[in-house]
C-alpha cells in the first residue's frame, strides 16, 4: 500500500506506507543507534527528551522512552528550513 505526500518543491510522491512497528523505535538505545549510528550516544536522547530541554519528540510506555522514525526525521526536516 502507498500514501501521497508533499515534497518540499510541492510535488506529489508515492511513499510505501509502514506499519507502526516499523516505525517505532523502543529505548534510548534503539533512538540513539537511528539518530547518530550508535547506542553510545544514548546520553545525549535522555538530555534531547528531558524537561530542561524539550526538544525530541517523544512519548513514553511507562518508564520507556519511545518515538517513531517518521516523526524523527519530519522534526529534523522542520530544524533544517530554520537555520
């Protein structure tokens, strides 16, 4: 199955729609290996997720920290056109 979307010139595409569990990414480990290639980096999503900060869009699944792949890359879409 395919969803449209807009690109950023206004042009329609056909992007293959994905499920849910591929596109949810579970822990710190899991956002920090999709963000950065490496669970190392792990610190730096618990200070882009805390309250000093706010600024990865997250949730949490009680004490876990959850955020899908495709709200990610839109947030760093949005943090590119500002600069």
């Amino acid at each position: 199955m395919t969803k449209n979307f807009e690109s950023p010139n206004g042009t329609a595409k056909a992007q293959p729609e994905i499920s849910l569990g591929e596109d949810l990414l579970r822990g710190a480990d899991e956002i920090a290996k999709f963000m950065f290639g490496d669970v190392c980096h792990r610190r730096k999503i618990y200070y882009l997720t805390g309250e000093a900060t706010k600024g990865l869009p997250h949730f949490k699944i009680g004490s876990l920290i959850c955020a899908r792949k495709s709200t990610i890359l839109n947030w760093i879409s949005e943090q590119e056109s500002r600069s």
